[in-house]
C-alpha cells in the first residue's frame, strides 16, 4: 500500500499535532549534539559529570542551559532521542513492509542523471555535503527545519513562519541552479 504525497501530508500532520499536544514540539537536530556528546563522553570520561545541581561539562555547549545537554547525554534514553531512533526504525519497516526498494527506485533520479550523469558516488556526496551543511545552520540557528517550521508553524509562532520563508528562499534558487537540465 501506497499513500499519496497527501495523505502522507495529511497524516504527517496529525503525527505532528498529536506529538505537540501531548508532549511537547518535534525537533530533532539537538539529538546529533547529544550523539556527539555520547561518543565523546566514551573517550573522556570527564566530558560530563553530575554535580549537585544536575549535570555539567567541560564543553561549554553541553553545559550551557543549566546542563540541559549534558544531562540528555548522561541520560540519552528521553522522548526526543528515542523518537529519532525511532523514525530511522519506522523508515526501515516501512521501506520492509511494502517489499522493499523497488529496482527501479534505485536508479537515479531523471532530474540527475540529466545534470550530472550516471554517476550515484557523485550524489551520494552532494546529498551528505547538503545534509551537512543544513545541520551545521540548523544548530546555529538554534533547531531544524522539524523544529523551527513544521513544529513552529503549527503553534503559529512567528519565527516559524519566517524561517519557512527564509528556508524557502534559499532552496528554490539552489535548486534552480543545480538542476538546470529537465530530467
């Protein structure tokens, strides 16, 4: 079975709006700070220690907040890591439960190969680079693109809005101008 772009739509929103209802917005880029911190808490032992008041760390951001970071690598089993770990999982059943990548799913996109050729290392590497890069603003920015636009819409915060305007801004002229060629 196969959804449509919008039902899926549709019923990501309720997943959305039941999560902020009961417990608390979706946002998901702080997690890869709290994997940081859980690695390297297992090379330095003395990264994150617990103090009388909480937790603290020798690295200033896991500190900062009152040790709010540092406490999520102390104790990284909280709602928001298990939900990231828990949509890696949901994606892989979901891709088990309709059989699979279909073989012509695997090959490129039209849109690709008529840019860029056949050539999947080649897309692989822009797709990390981009993933990168979002993720290095995101957390310069305080969240991602889950937490600032979708789960910020929803409560109609503004700067929701505004980041979806910017985010928006910024992507159709970097797509434009990767995928000049029509697939």
């Amino acid at each position: 079975m196969t959804l449509n772009w919008r039902a899926g739509g549709l019923l990501l929103g309720f997943v959305f709006f039941l999560a902020v209802l009961l417990v608390k917005p979706i946002g998901v880029s702080t997690q890869f700070v709290i994997l940081n911190g859980l690695i390297g808490d297992t090379v330095n032992a003395e990264l994150v220690t617990k103090t009388e008041e909480g937790y603290t760390s020798t690295n200033a951001y896991l500190a900062k907040s009152g040790g709010k970071y540092a406490k999520s690598v102390a104790n990284p089993l909280n709602y928001s890591f298990v939900f990231v770990l828990a949509m890696m999982a949901g994606a892989f059943l979901s891709a088990l439960a309709r059989g699979g990548a279909p073989r012509d799913e695997r090959k490129l996109p039209a849109i690709w190969y008529a840019n860029y050729g056949d050539t999947p290392m080649k897309r692989y590497a822009v797709a990390f680079l981009g993933g990168f890069i979002v993720l290095y603003g995101a957390r310069l920015a305080g969240g991602c693109t889950s937490g600032h636009m979708m789960s910020g819409m929803m409560q109609t915060s503004l700067s929701g809005y505004i980041f979806a305007a910017g985010a928006f801004a910024a992507a159709i002229p970097v797509a434009m101008m990767m995928y000049r060629k029509e697939g």
